[in-house]
C-alpha cells in the first residue's frame, strides 16, 4: 500500500499545541504598519502630522459656528440689523476656513492613503510572485482564493477605510472633548430635591448627552453585529463570481469550440445564486441597522431643544443659548455615536482586512514551509557539481499522498534524457527541478555552472508587443530586432517579423501549435547550458515536432535537455530514458533504459563523465539494493 509522507499540519485553534490567535488588530499592525516605519517614514509621518493639525482645524469650525449660531439668535430675538450683517460677514469667513481647510485635509489624506497602498500592495505583490508561491497557493487548503482580488481590491478598502476610519474617530474624540466643555459652560446646575435634600446636578445636559449617545451605541452594536459576517460573505461570492468571468474570458476560444456557452451560463448562475444569498443576509443587516440608526437620528434633532426647552421658557437662558445648547448637545451625541455612523465601514473594512490577512498569512505559512530544510520538504539547492543529482527524492501530493518514493539519479552535463511513463509523476518531479512543488522529502541538487530554462506546455504570453512576448522573461532592450526575427524565422513564424511591434492578446491570436514555436524561439535567444521541455511540442504536427528537436540538437549541441513526453517519436532525440510506471500499491517505480540513438558529435569531458559513471554505478547499486528490500524487484 502506498505510504504517506509525515507532513506537519498546524492543529486547529482550540488544540493542545497551537498557541493563541492574536487579535485582529494586532494581526493588521503586522500586516500594514510596518509602512509607518519604512523607507518613506519621515515623509509619511510629516505627512500624519500635518494631517493631524488640519483635523485639530476641522473640529475649530463647527466650535465657531456654534458660537456664530448663538450670537445668530440673539440678534434675531433683539431684532438687530446691525449685529445680523455682522453676522453674515462672520459667516463668510467661516465658510473661506472652512473650503481651505478641509479642501487641504482631503488632499494630505488621499495621498497617504495612496502610498500605504502602494506599500502594501507592492509587499502582497511580492511575496505573491516569488519563486512559484501563486502557483503553489493554488494547491494549499485554506481561505486564500481569487489573490487577484484581494490584492487590487481588499488591499484597497483595507487602506483607504482605514485612514478613513481613524481620521473620523480622531476628530469625534477631538469634537467631544470640545462641546463637552461648551455644553457643560451652557447647562448650568440643575436640582433635585429628594427627602428635603437639594441635590445640585452640575453640567446635567453633558450627563444626558452620556447617557442618550452610549446606550444608543450599544443598541447599534448589537442589531449591527450579523452585519460584519454578512459582508463578508458577499465580498467572498463578489470575489468568486469575478474570477469566473475572468477564467471564461481567457478560455474564450476553448468554450466557444466545444459550444460550452450554456454549461458557462450555468455556472454563472450558480456562482450568482451566492452573490444573492449574501446580499440578503448583508440587506437584513442592513435594514436592521438603517431602521435604528435613522429613528436615532431624527430623535436627535428634536431631543436636545426638548430638554433645553425649559430653561429658556423660565427666563433662565436666551434664545441664542437655547439653539446653542442644541448645537452642542447634537454634537457631543455625533461624536459619541462614531461606532452607529461607522458600523457599515467598518465590517466592510474588516471584511477586507481578513480577507487580505489570509492571503498573507498563507503565504508567510508558504514561505516558511518550503524554506525549512528538514524532513518534509524537499530541498532543492546549488550543489558543487556540474551534474543535476535526485538524492532518495520522495515526491508527495500537497495532501501528503506518495506519488514517488525513494528516486535517485544523476544527469551528468550534455546528456539528452527524455522522462516517459506516469504523466502525472513526470510532470510533478519536471516541478521539482523547477522549485515548484517543495511537498515530500529529499535533495535535488542543481548544476553549479549554469542556469536552467524551463518550457512549460504552453509558453507564456503576456498582453503586450511582439517583441515583447519573444523576449520574454528579460527586457525588449537584451535583443536586437535582427535577432529576434532570426529566431522567428528558424522557428518556422517568419510570417510574423513584421509584427514584432504590433500590441495584442497574442494567446488568443496564435494557435497552440504556434505558441509552442514561439517558445522554442525564446529558446534561441536565450540561449542556455540546460534545457527543460514539458510536452513542448504535442500541439505540433509531426513534421513540426522534429522539425524543433533537430533544431535543439542542432543549435544546442552541448546543452543538456531533458524531456517530459509520453509517445516514441521523441525517443531517438535522447540517450536515456527514464519510465515512470505505476505499481499496484499506487507508487511510481522508475526503469531506466538506455540506447546510442545517433547523436550530433560534441567534446567530452572524459575525466568527469568516468568520475560520473562510477558514482552514478554507486548510486544504482544502493537504487536497487533499496528496491529488493522494498519488494520492487519484480519491475
């Protein structure tokens, strides 16, 4: 029966052995506030302070036009015209403050909001793209789909929401302690008599406003709660169907030859079908939380004048101090009901928080996983021969299933090896070499002299110019215009010289087969010592395919190629060949094979290929050793 590599798992929270999880916002300080702290930190913290004083600003503007509004009514209530221009002209210069300032704050804030988030995004986009982790997600377990998203949108409101967010909470507390001041100069003492007892009550409108706005908050929490999970949810669904649209849109071609519209239809409505079950749960919320918050604020307007009220109907305050005490009670209630206002804001932003922490954290649980040299991760690394070396290679699938146990061989500089069999194993141990697949155990060692050029099936094209696509991965600027359409000519895409500086969607416009010849192209420009063909050519017509591996053994007359292909006409373009075949237990057993196909003459190194035969005749002894003790002797 086929074994299981020991791959270490994190247990579940709650686990014996799994520390606590941090809180969310300590997770979000890892995730995002190292920025404050970078290259840009003096710029940016000059920035925070100047953003600071002009909301300091802001809070001055409603304290004057509340003062304005007190001197306002009184000369309304003493029917001055005098003090009324006064107070037109006033006002007009308020207004002046008020434009500059907060025309100025908005600026100042868009600008840092834009650089944290190119900040974060350039960090997520990082460690994204290094060494195969976009490919290697794709097959972790977890809640880190669509990345895409995640990094252009999440990583936006995750931003913006929070500068956001925090600039409103400063200037409501700034604004409370403000009117608090105001309101409690305005109250003046009120008193109870109880059992004979005066009982002064100083600043009782500052005490009401306390007590109005606080259980008001709590009430808001609690009809809000739901509404955090439920927008989480439908950026999830939002997310997915996006990606589905996406995923049609590049296999456009593949859909419409095999009439697959209606089954893509479907799917479409399915992945809908979850956009509307979320957006019912988020409107629940909602409606919730609009029916309280809407009642709140139309109370709010009537409430402080109802309270006020008296005291001006006794005599004891002016008409001006009545509305002023108005003003500041609805304002002392603004800033203490920040959590009501900003329930929605913040379960979106949290929501996007999350869903940008997965994607960080599994990246980082990633990136230590196969940066780990023990037991449970393959170790691909330099080594300090020329030689590609498999060392007791155990290749696993990402949920620890074995899929080849205990491979170990050596390709020596030069050699032409073509690897047949098990599509599946071949393929995943071509991933190997490349650094993509680090589950299982074992060593590979790399060739010490030379840098290794891969070929997948299908060969990268991104959107951009011809010549652009031809040179990559390095820059238009490496390649003359000569040698670009030399290599298109050798190639058989001669056709397309005249191109070269024509932008497209060249994965839509070439066909496979041509794709493959652009590949091989690539190939001619770059020129390397090693070369890895997975299925290379099978979109090719027969001609084709030998037409390029003649065209390798001809151009690459001491490169070492090796082959991932499954059918007999690659056979005579390579010495050895190694068949992965499946077993009864459901491993890969390996049988090489060996025959002097006729090959293009090229220098030997004799001194280094006798060192080679002799460690790689050890090898294949202790190989077959460890078969025999295995029971694979049979194959």
């Amino acid at each position: 029966m086929a074994s299981d590599v020991n791959i270490q798992t994190t247990p579940k929270e709650g686990e014996p052995g799994r520390p606590r999880q941090p809180s969310f916002m300590r997770r979000f300080i890892v995730l995002a506030g190292p920025y404050w702290n970078s290259n840009e930190k003096w710029t940016v913290r000059g920035l925070v302070a100047l953003l600071l004083l002009l909301t300091i600003a802001q809070v001055l503007i409603p304290i004057m036009i509340n003062l304005w509004s007190a001197s306002l009514f009184d000369a309304l209530e003493q029917k001055s015209i005098e003090r009324f221009f006064t107070q037109i002209f006033q006002i007009c210069v308020i207004l002046l403050v008020a434009v500059t300032i907060n025309g100025t704050h908005l600026k100042i804030k868009r600008r840092i909001q834009l650089g944290w988030r190119r900040w974060l995004t350039r960090r997520m986009q990082d460690n994204w793209m290094a060494t195969g982790h976009h490919y290697q997600l794709l097959h972790m377990p977890g809640d880190h789909d669509n990345p895409d998203g995640r990094i252009a949108e999440d990583i936006r409101n995750t931003t913006e929401a929070a500068l956001d967010l925090a600039h409103s909470l400063v200037y409501c507390g700034l604004l409370l302690g403000s009117f608090i001041q105001i309101l409690w100069t305005l109250s003046g003492d009120l008193s109870f008599m109880v059992g004979g007892v005066d009982i002064p009550i100083p600043g009782h409108m500052v005490w009401v406003a306390l007590i109005y706005a606080s259980a008001a908050s709590s009430l808001a929490m609690l009809v809000g709660r739901p509404l955090v999970r439920a927008t989480d949810k439908r950026q999830t669904a939002e997310a997915n169907f996006r990606f589905g649209l996406v995923r049609a849109r590049e296999n456009s071609e593949a859909i419409a030859l095999l009439h697959g519209e209606v089954g893509e239809r479907r799917r479409f409505s399915e992945l809908f079908r979850g956009i509307e079950g979320a957006w019912n749960r988020q409107t629940t919320g909602l409606t919730r939380l609009v029916v309280f918050t809407s009642g709140y604020s139309v109370f709010s307007t009537a409430f402080p004048v109802l309270i006020a009220a008296p005291r001006y109907i006794a005599g004891i305050t002016t008409l001006g101090q009545l509305m002023q005490t108005a003003q500041a009670f609805q304002q002392l209630s603004q800033a203490l009901s920040w959590p009501v206002d900003n329930m929605q804001r913040v379960a979106e932003w949290r929501a996007s928080v999350e869903r940008v922490l997965a994607l960080h954290e599994a990246l980082a649980a990633l990136k230590e996983d196969t940066t780990r040299p023990d037991a449970h991760t393959i170790v691909v690394q330099k080594s300090t021969m020329p030689t590609l070396c498999f060392h007791d290679l155990t290749i696993a699938n990402a949920d620890g299933a074995v899929v080849l146990e205990g491979f170990s061989a050596e390709i020596d500089s030069g050699e032409h090896v073509l690897i047949g069999g098990d599509p599946g194993a071949a393929v995943k141990l071509f991933k190997v070499v490349a650094g993509l697949w680090p589950w299982g155990k074992g060593t590979v060692g790399l060739p010490c002299d030379a840098t290794l050029f891969f070929m997948p099936q299908r060969p990268y094209m991104p959107v951009g110019t011809l010549r652009g696509v031809l040179a990559y991965p390095s820059a238009i600027e490496c390649f003359a215009d000569e040698a670009l359409a030399a290599a298109l000519d050798n190639v058989g895409l001669g056709h397309l010289t005249e191109r070269l500086g024509q932008t497209d969607a060249w994965e839509q416009i070439l066909t496979a087969g041509e794709q493959q010849r652009l590949g091989f192209a690539r190939l001619l420009l770059h020129r390397p010592k090693w070369v890895f063909l997975q299925e290379s050519t099978d979109a090719m017509d027969p001609e084709g395919e030998k037409r390029m591996m003649q065209l390798l053994n001809d151009e690459f007359p001491n490169a070492t190629i090796l082959t991932v292909g499954f059918h007999a006409d690659l056979e005579p373009y390579h010495q050895r060949k190694l068949t992965l075949t499946p077993s009864p237990d459901g491993l890969i057993l390996i049988r090489e094979s060996r025959k002097a196909w006729e090959q293009p003459k090229r220098s030997v190194n004799w001194g280094g290929r006798l060192f080679s035969t002799l460690l790689r005749r050890n090898e294949r002894r202790a190989m077959i050793s460890g078969m025999w003790k295995r029971g694979d002797w049979r194959n």
